[in-house]
C-alpha cells in the first residue's frame, strides 16, 4: 500500500515536473519572441534614420552641385561676353565702314 503511495507520490511529482517545464518552455519561448520583435523593431527604426540621413545628404550634396554649377555657367558667360565684346565692336566698325562705302 505504501509503495502505491509513493508510486502515485512520484507520478504527481513527475506530472508537476512536466507542467513545470512546459511552463518554462512556453516563457522561454515567449522571451524569446519579443526580443526579436524588439530587435526587428531596432533594425527598423535604424533603417529610416539611414534612409533619412542619406537623402538629407544627397539633397545637401545636390544643392551644392547645383550652386556650384550656376557658378561656373555665371564665370563662363561673362568670359565668353568679354571674349565677343571687342570682336562685336570690331564688327560692328566693319559694317558702318562697308555702308559708308
């Protein structure tokens, strides 16, 4: 009868044991879930700041492509009106002296 007992004693024991770490499993397994949320969530939220930081670079770098490039086409218009100015005079001198002819 006292070895039923502890037969049934142990059975219970074991059973608890089994629940036990089930439970454990389930809470490990559940830990587990929401640190890879929460490392998805991180990844993501690092992903959009890059994403912003390089088109706020790009925007930067391309408005100073473009300043830069009205610079030079500003320095190139006023080289090529220095350039045609004497020879317009010139020209200019040649028609009236071919009219007055």
């Amino acid at each position: 009868m006292e070895l039923l007992q502890k037969i049934k004693e142990a059975e219970t024991e074991a059973q608890q044991v089994v629940e036990r770490a089930k439970a454990d499993a389930v809470a490990v397994a559940e830990e587990g879930r929401k640190k890879r949320q929460a490392a998805v969530a991180e990844a993501e939220l690092q992903r959009n700041r890059a994403i912003e930081s390089a088109v706020a670079a790009a925007q930067s770098q391309g408005l100073d492509e473009a300043r830069n490039l009205k610079e030079q086409a500003a320095k190139l218009r006023r080289q090529l009106r220095q350039k045609v100015e004497g020879k317009m005079a010139a020209a200019a001198a040649k028609v009236v002296d071919y009219l007055k002819v």
